[in-house]
C-alpha cells in the first residue's frame, strides 16, 4: 500500500473526503516526526511505540572499493509493534 491508496482507504473508513484524510495523515506524520525530533517517544497503546534509537559510530567497508571507511554515530527511528497490532497478524 503506497500513501495514496492509504488516505483513500482512510476517507472510506472514516467517511470524509479525500482532502481531510490527506490533511490528518500530513498532520499525523508532522506530529510522530517532531515527537521524535524533540527526543520523545510517541505510544499508540495496541498499536505499537515509535521511538528514537542512537546508533553508534563504527567500522565499515566501501563495497566498491573494498577500502575501510568510519561510519558515523546516528539517530534512527525505530518502531515496535504492540501486542493487539502482533494478535492482527497472527
């Protein structure tokens, strides 16, 4: 499922238009987003937690040229599944 066939099964879930599950969908987005960029997690309780992972620096190689190469310490969004969305799917 791509972003568009995602609002428009949210326009027929909810009965709204197109244009105003687009508009909660971006605000959804924007808010996980910023939540995450302030360093705070975001819990949708049965649905999962959204959260910030530090991943550290490290060692790695450049496929092409075989050659060593530093890879730098980052921030990576991660997201863990809550137990009615894992329930769903089994």
């Amino acid at each position: 499922m791509n972003k568009q066939e995602l609002i428009d099964n949210m326009a027929d879930s909810a009965d709204i238009s197109k244009a105003s599950a687009a508009r909660a969908l971006e605000a959804m987005v924007e808010s996980v987003t910023g939540a995450l960029k302030s360093g705070d997690s975001l819990t949708l309780v049965g649905f999962g937690t959204f959260s910030v992972r530090k991943r550290e620096a490290r060692a790695g190689r450049n496929p092409k040229t075989g050659e060593a190469i530093q890879i730098k310490a980052a921030n990576v969004p991660a997201f863990k599944a809550g137990k009615a969305l894992k329930e769903a799917l089994n």
